[in-house]
C-alpha cells in the first residue's frame, strides 16, 4: 500500500456492533441518583443492592452496588463466579475463610479494588462505618452460605 492510499473503515453497523452488554447497542450513563436500592433476600435486612448493569440473575456481564450499614456482618459465603470489588465509599473489611474470624479481615479505603475468584470463602463486615463496594462479574449470581443457619433466606417466612 502505498503513502498516498487511503484505508476507509465503515462504522460498525447495527450487526456488527459489539455492544458492552447484551442487547445494548448505545451509548447510557448511570448516575448516582438513578441508582435504585433494594433490599436482596440473600442479606441481612438492612443491606441493600442495587443493579447497575445487566442482569445478575442471567449468563452475562452484570455490576451491582451493596450498601452495608454500621455493623453489619456477613456472615462466610461463597460465590460460583469470579468477582470484582471496587470500594466506592466507607471502609471495606473483608476476610477470607470458613469462619468469621475478625483477625482476618482486611481494610480497603475508597478506590481499592479487590479480586475474588470464585468459590472462595468470605465474610464482611462494616466495622467502622456503612460502606458500599461495587461488584462486577460474569452472571449468573450466586450466593452459597458456609452455615445454612447464617442464611437470611432460612429466617424468613
């Protein structure tokens, strides 16, 4: 090819486009106010998560946020899927093994990112204040207590 040829690319057609999740081919933003909190049968009552992109519940890209409050543990669990924490606000503790074990936990400030692999026991807890971290990982979403009795979904009704 020489110095004076022109390549010509066309813009990715509708067909061609490979949208960031599925079905979606344009461009969105989400913002702070638009993030809807919800209360998640898998945690504790007062711990919210919110849906940011995809769908958790599905194959397929997803982000959550969690918001935990003062206090709150989560008791150890597991997650089939491979997972990533940013911490968007407060402290973040988490630790890792079979049973809570506040010698273990670990701190991370707004900013940290945190990788998980899947099927790695794990518990929180929002030790020093509410904190909300954002989770992104390939779906479906799952949660598996080590201690079934650890199980908000085994208390309810």
């Amino acid at each position: 090819m020489s110095s004076r040829q022109t390549v010509i690319t066309r813009p990715p057609t509708r067909d061609r486009a490979r949208p960031h999740q599925p079905d979606q081919t344009s461009f969105r933003a989400i913002l702070p106010e638009d993030v809807e909190w919800r209360p998640f049968a898998a945690f504790p009552p007062s711990v919210r998560l919110a849906v940011v992109v995809g769908q958790p519940s599905e194959k397929g890209p997803y982000t959550i946020r969690v918001k935990v409050p003062n206090g709150v543990k989560l008791m150890p669990h597991r997650h089939p899927e491979d997972r990533i924490y940013t911490v968007i606000s407060g402290v973040f503790y988490i630790g890792l093994g079979d049973q809570f074990d506040a010698d273990k936990l670990q701190a991370y400030s707004p900013g940290a990112v945190i990788v998980l692999p899947g099927n790695t026991s794990h518990f929180h807890w929002a030790k020093s204040g509410e904190y909300v971290t954002q989770v992104t990982a390939i779906g479906p979403l799952g949660l598996e207590y080590v201690n079934a009795a650890d199980d908000p979904r085994n208390r309810r009704k």
